[in-house]
C-alpha cells in the first residue's frame, strides 16, 4: 500500500490538480514526464478512492465517435509500456473484445462503425459467427448473426494502473499530497488562484478539477453548477467455473449489447455487468441536492440483485456455463454520469485558468489518453487535436439538476442501444432554453435538439409518416426534406434559427481585438463577413458571422454546439491582452428568423418602408430596420445560398415577427423549412460547415478557405505566421466536392473514401468524407471528402464505403449549384448560370 503524504511540500504550483483518481494523477503523470516544474496534486483520502477503485477495468480501442478513438488507442498504448517504464505491475490483460449482434439492425450498426473505422489505425473486424464461436467457445450461437472484433482489447487492473501512473509522476517530479482536502478555492484579480487546504494555502497558476464525484462540490466553490450526477453500477464476480478453468487461453471480453451488458473472464470465473433501463437503474440524487456524505472514499452501496435480474436471465442464455456459477462477489459503487455520458474536459468558460476534466462514465480506458490530451492543451494553448463533444462548455445555464437526472438515468438505459445517425434522445427536454417559436410550431414538425434548444428538422403535411423514425437508410423524413427544399428554391421559406451563439462585442478596443482575433479582415459598418479564429497553429479554431452595426459595436454570430467555446477563447484573448471591451453574450435574449427563397424580398417588402432593393441593400450588407413595427438586425445573408435575410429580434417578438411574415407571404405561397433542407441546399452551394469540413483538425487551406483569410493584412492575427509555413510547405490533402451513386442510403459525413491504387487489386483507404447528404437539385448523393493532393483533381475516381459497401465517387467541380448573388452577377455579364 502506498505511504501518504499529507504535508504541502511547495505552497506555490503551477498546476494544482484536485482529486487522486486514475484521470488526475494520469495528467500529473503527463504534465510532469513533460517537464512541466511544479506540478501538484491534491486527494482528499486516498488515491483511487472514489469510483477508480471498484471499476470493472475494461479497456477497448472501439468507440463510436471520430477522436475518441484515438483517446482510447492511447490509453491502451500506454498500458502496454507502463509496467517496464515505472517497475510496477498494472495487470493488464489483452485478450481482444467481441461486440455481439443478434438483430439484423445490429449488423447494420456495425457495418457502420466499421465505415467509421477504415480511416483509423486501430484494428477492428466485421467477423461471422463462426469465428466468433471459435474465440468464445462457451457461447449459444442461437442468435448471434455477425461479431465486432477489437484484437487488443481487455481489462486493467484500476488501482494497479492508478498507482503506476502515480509512479511515474513522482519519477518526473510532480507532487503527489494526500490525504489533504482542498476547502475553498479563491481566484485572484491576475488570474491565479489560492487554493485553501487545512494544511495551509497555495498559490497555483491553474487549477484542474478531476474530483470525480466531488467534482460538483469543487464547482460549487466558485459559482459553477457542473451537470453530473452519480449512478449505481453493479457488476458481479462468479467462482470458479470448470469450463472456463479448463480453458487454454483468456476469453475475450463480450458485449452483448441486445442484453445490455459486458463480460469477462475474472481468473477461473467470469465477471458480469448490466446496464439496466432508464425506469430500473439508480441514481445517487442525494449527492447532488446535500453533497457527498462527508468520509465517503472506499465505500460501496447495497447490491440489489433483483434489480438486475432479466440482464442476469439473458447473460445465462448466451454464456450457458453461468447457469451453475456461485456469485462471490456483487460490487455497487457510484460511477459520475454527465447528461450524455462523455466526460467534459478542457478550459471553462467564465472562469479563468480553471480546467476540468470531469464527468467519466468510463474512466479507466480514457484516463491515459485525456491526461495527454490535457497536458498537450495545457502546454501548447490549443487542443492536440479537436474533442468538441468533450468540451465542458457545450453545456449552460439551462443543464438544470432535473435535466441532468433525466438524461443520466436515459444515457445510463441507453448505454448499448443502436446508435443511428441523426439520433435524438428526448428525455429532459425541452429544456427552459426552448426559442420564442417553440409553441407554435412543436406539433408541426420533428425537433431536434441543439445545446439546450429545440430546433425544427423537418416539418409535416398531411399523408406524412410523423414521429422520429431513426434509421441507416432513407427514412420518413427523405421526401418531406425534397419538399421543402424545392420551397427554397423556387418559392420562399421561414426557418428558426434562434439556436444562433450571439454576442455584442464593444469599446474603444473592439477594432483591435477582432483584427488580431480574425484571420479576415474586420467589416465596415453597415457589413457582415465570414471569418475563422485559428489556432496558433494555424488550425480552424471557430468560423462566425461578424456584423459592424454601429462604429465599433459589432454583433458575432456561431453555430448552437460552439457558443461558450468560441465566447470562452474571445473572451480570454480580451482579458490576456487587456483589451478594453466589453463582451455580452445576447444568446438567449435573441430570436433569429430566416427568410430565403427567390420571393424573399417581395414578402418582406410588404412589411417595411425601407428600400429592400439589390442595389439599395446589398449582399452581406447589415442594418437595423422595422417589420411590421417590431425592431430587427436583419443581415443580408442565408446559408441556403439563395436569396434571404437573418432576422435577429427580441425573443419576446418571435411569435409577432414570424406570423407577420408567414401572413405576408400569402400569395408567394409561404411555407417552413427545418435544418435538413438547410443541410442539403448549404451543400449543394459548397458551403463549408464549422465542425464537419473545418475544426481544429484542419486548417483553411485545405479546407478550401483561403477567400476568408487575408495573410496580407497588417495586423498579425492568431495563426497568421503557421498558415504562412503551411502555405510555404505545400498542402498534403485537400478538401474536394464528391457525387455518389448509391441506392438508398447516403453519405453522412466520417465514411471511408477508397481508391484503387496502381496494381489495381489494391484497394486502401485514403481519406473520410466530412459531411453528405442527398441532392434533391441533382437527384444523387453528394459529400466533402478529405484526399491526397495527388488525388483531389476534379474527375476523379474514388469510393465512398456507405454499409459495407463500396459506391462509385466522382470528385467535381465545386459547387453543384452557384449561390444567388453569383448567379445574378453572371446575368449581368450576360452569362447563364447553372442553378
């Protein structure tokens, strides 16, 4: 057992972390193996206290997601090394993991992720049922139709990792104090912070909170609400089993996600652990409203077999040698869910230098790869690479207790359920964020939901199937979507868009900033352009609308998933610089409407006296006016690429503005459009969406940016003299425009791209499409992929693996359809231009 250390040996660090499981001391570990000096941790008990400690241990390179994988292929990289770099054991087995299908969906699934596993170095197989039963012989093949196979997968020990990670930060010189409890943090006027202790204060740089189920009780200390709560988890250990003893190798372990649970085998026994439905499973809700109970460090709660009884029925029918196993062992401890289940990690917003990295559903196979992701962040000033669904800023004000208790127990049943594109999951909702339009227009169409908002996908008529029908092909959506797609292009449509990020920028600095925040240059006032904030490493950080309205008050606008993380990097810009501004965050005061289709200007014409006229109103062109008496920002601009405007309003004035409109529209036969339409006309126009073609992956010279960075200009914005040397050395991919011939299943965004190479019987993966849709202008598929240089010229052949299946691509000019304002520019050269 491990000697403690409750003494503070420096009352000054650089980075103090709070909390001794395996993702705190994995970061100690990282920070300090990085020469970071002064790295310091502080556990309240012991370390592994807490949900570390009682964790099953299972590690697997698979995850649905895109970068995650890459945290868990890490992370089992690590393991690998850990023992022989440190001289502790970690007991890491590595007998490989099978996901179990038994439904023809199932196979669907998997056919799926594997499309999103070809780009990716981890292995991961498709396998039939035959060679499932050879890895796990003691299985009832009755249902099983097909496995997914991760070779490489296992098992750690928790408390072994844990303390080999604590090892090796020692090694490298981080500070490891416990058991000394931190009792108030203080943040001081230059940005540091003092962190009290019974032992005395320390003075810390930034602090990073990985207090696990104290992580709530550490936010409160400064005013933060962190969405999480504790759920009961039970696994269960057998005895010995003579049939698994008489076995020459370790099993793998399964998931047998119809069951809902994973096993595997625990020396001579197996190991068992369901995840029960959202209407069985439990959560600690006590904690959340009283805190933890005071002590609370290596305890467990009561088991409850009973509980879950039908996993154990189904775990017996598909491993028959459970039947006559004793249960030795039943293991209840609490595991922090956050509503969706991923952890939050990374810088918050409105608080300085402090981090979290918090919220672990499954601690152990992420603790190696996010203590490196956050040591590189931390040293670096930029994210290695992009983990947007991690960032703890994609939640707000609007994550009540009672939303977040909702969406814990939903996330806790819904841990092995098919995970579909465009999935939407409705507990908790609406939340109290739900936009001015919510009322109106809820029982008219298919909401989905965008951090905290409602947000129409699709609206209904009569003789539409209605309801969420989730699905890997065409489903009930796919012909309403044409529908209102042709309303934009041929009539004039209304959509929500409140779900905007919006903020007011102003002061006498606010020019300044912009300039060096900016890799644009700033508008004039009365304009609107598009502009990226980039990383020091010339990635694309955020893209937002940025509006000049008077001189020197500008009005930013990003997408609903990037509003507190693109406010948090302004916002700290602003503060490290000392600029004198003052920035509002006017999200949930504002309403947004778009109106846009080729009758746009008529119907808005019949509401107001100012002159709406091209020549009178240009494209990109911003101004206050009045529609029917309510005050509106309307902008110039639409992301369908036809003609339109963006509304922004008073929230309160929603329901007036959109009925004025609607019932001035009569004539030009007026009618709502929801999000996909808007998905499919944005790529039909090339546009670039933020998160999909551009994130901080990529930077904009390969993603066909360059119109919206100007290098030359004089001030020296963040990324300017990266993008210099990216220009300098030559591209090694680009983004490049794709038609599919497929059936009835299309692109999505995060599939395989293959191309034959010279012998051609070698096929391999050479790159991943970014996002695709249906083309109703064009009556086939369509998709952005990233390629080799070598491979990106248009007319050329490519593949796209859509279910596993291959599709022939074609790469063409972009876009498939010209925007509005290039049109009407060609008519007045006397060109015709191609809708």
């Amino acid at each position: 057992k491990e000697s403690s250390s409750p003494s503070l040996v420096k009352d000054r660090a650089d980075t103090l972390i709070i909390g001794g499981g395996c993702v705190g001391v994995s970061l100690a570990y990282h920070l300090a193996k990085a020469g970071l000096k002064d790295v310091v941790l502080l556990e309240k008990s012991e370390l592994t206290a807490g949900s570390t400690w009682h964790a099953a241990g299972l590690t697997t390179y698979f995850h649905p997601g895109i970068n995650l994988k890459k945290i868990h292929a890490y992370s089992i990289k690590l393991y690998e090394k850990l023992e022989e770099e440190t001289g502790q054991p970690v007991g890491f087995h590595q007998p490989g993991s099978i996901r179990i299908a038994s439904t023809p969906t199932r196979v669907d699934e998997f056919k799926y992720q594997m499309t999103r596993a070809g780009w990716h170095p981890t292995e991961q197989y498709l396998i039939t049922p035959e060679k499932v039963q050879e890895l796990f012989p003691l299985l009832n093949m009755d249902k099983v139709l097909a496995g997914l196979y991760n070779p490489g997968d296992g098992h750690i020990d928790p408390y072994s990792l844990t303390m080999a990670l604590a090892a090796g930060a020692r090694k490298y010189g981080a500070q490891l104090n416990y058991p000394v409890q931190v009792t108030n943090l203080n943040s001081r006027s230059d940005g540091t912070w003092e962190v009290e202790t019974p032992l005395g204060i320390i003075q810390a740089k930034r602090i990073v909170n990985t207090a696990g189920f104290w992580a709530r009780d550490i936010g409160k200390m400064i005013g933060l609400q962190h969405p999480l709560i504790p759920v009961h988890h039970q696994y269960v250990v057998t005895s010995t089993i003579p049939e698994v003893k008489a076995l020459k190798t370790e099993l793998p372990v399964i998931r047998d996600l119809e069951g809902s649970y994973y096993l595997r085998q625990e020396r001579d026994g197996l190991l068992f652990g369901p995840y029960e439905s959202e209407e069985k499973m439990k959560l600690q809700e006590s904690w959340v409203t009283n805190g933890v109970p005071p002590g609370f460090g290596k305890e467990l709660f009561e088991s409850d077999l009973d509980r879950i009884m039908e996993h154990i029925e189904a775990a017996m029918e598909m491993v028959p040698v459970l039947r006559k196993a004793d249960i030795i062992n039943t293991i209840a401890g609490p595991i922090t869910y956050s509503p969706d289940i991923l952890p939050m990690v990374g810088p918050h917003q409105g608080v300085r230098n402090y981090w979290v990295a918090i919220g672990f559903g499954y601690g152990i196979i992420h603790a190696g790869g996010i203590g490196k992701y956050l040591s590189d962040w931390i040293l670096e000033g930029e994210p290695p690479f992009d983990l947007i669904e991690v960032d703890p800023n994609r939640y707000g004000k609007w994550t009540t207790t009672e939303y977040t208790a909702a969406k814990a127990r939903e996330s806790y049943g819904f841990n092995n359920i098919v995970g579909y594109p465009k999935e939407e999951r409705f507990a908790g909702r609406p939340t109290e964020r739900a936009s001015g339009l919510y009322d109106l227009l809820k029982s008219k169409c298919s909401m989905g939901f965008h951090a905290g908002w409602e947000q129409p996908h699709w609206f209904y008529k009569p003789g539409d199937e209605t309801g969420y029908k989730p699905s890997f092909r065409r489903t009930n959506w796919f012909d309403p979507v044409g529908r209102e797609y042709k309303q934009v292009m041929e009539k004039v449509g209304v959509i929500d868009l409140s779900p905007f990020g919006k903020f007011k920028v102003k002061g006498t600095d606010s020019v300044k900033l912009l300039d060096h925040l900016f890799a644009n240059v700033v508008p004039k006032v009365g304009s609107t352009n598009i502009s990226h904030m980039l990383t020091p490493r010339g990635k694309v950080y955020a893209e937002l609308t940025v509006s000049q309205l008077y001189p020197g008050e500008f009005m930013l606008v990003t997408g609903s998933g990037s509003e507190l993380h693109d406010l948090r990097w302004i916002e700290e810009k602003a503060t490290r610089d000392g600029y004198k501004v003052e920035i509002e965050n006017m999200t949930d005061e504002m309403g947004v409407l778009s109106v846009a289709g080729p009758y746009a200007r008529q119907v808005l014409q019949k509401l107001t006296n100012e002159d709406l006229s091209d020549a009178s109103f240009k494209f990109l062109q911003c101004r206050r006016l009045k529609l029917s008496n309510i005050a509106v920002t309307a902008i110039r601009i639409s992301y369908t690429g036809e003609l339109g405007w963006e509304l922004y309003h008073r929230k309160e004035d929603s329901v007036p503005l959109y009925s004025a409109i609607m019932e001035a529209g009569q004539k030009e036969g007026i009618d709502d459009f929801g999000t996909y339409a808007l998905n499919a006309l944005r790529l039909e126009k090339g546009f670039r969406a933020w998160g999909a073609e551009m994130n901080c992956d990529t930077n904009p010279l390969e993603a066909g940016l360059e119109y919206f960075v100007k290098l030359n200009k004089a001030a020296d914005f963040t990324g300017k003299q990266a993008l210099k040397q990216i220009k300098e050395k030559g591209l090694k991919r680009r983004l490049v425009y794709l038609t599919l011939e497929t059936d009835n299943v299309d692109p999505e965004g995060n599939e395989s791209v293959w191309h034959n190479g010279k012998a051609r019987t070698i096929i391999h993966v050479i790159g991943n499409t970014t996002s695709g849709c249906f083309s109703y202008g064009a009556q086939q598929s369509l998709a952005f992929a990233y390629v080799p240089m070598e491979l990106s010229k248009v007319g050329q052949k490519l593949e796209v693996e859509l279910l596993g299946k291959n599709y022939p691509a074609t790469i063409i000019q972009e876009p498939l359809v010209l925007t509005e304002p290039t049109r009407i520019r060609l008519q007045r050269k006397g060109e015709s231009p191609k809708i």
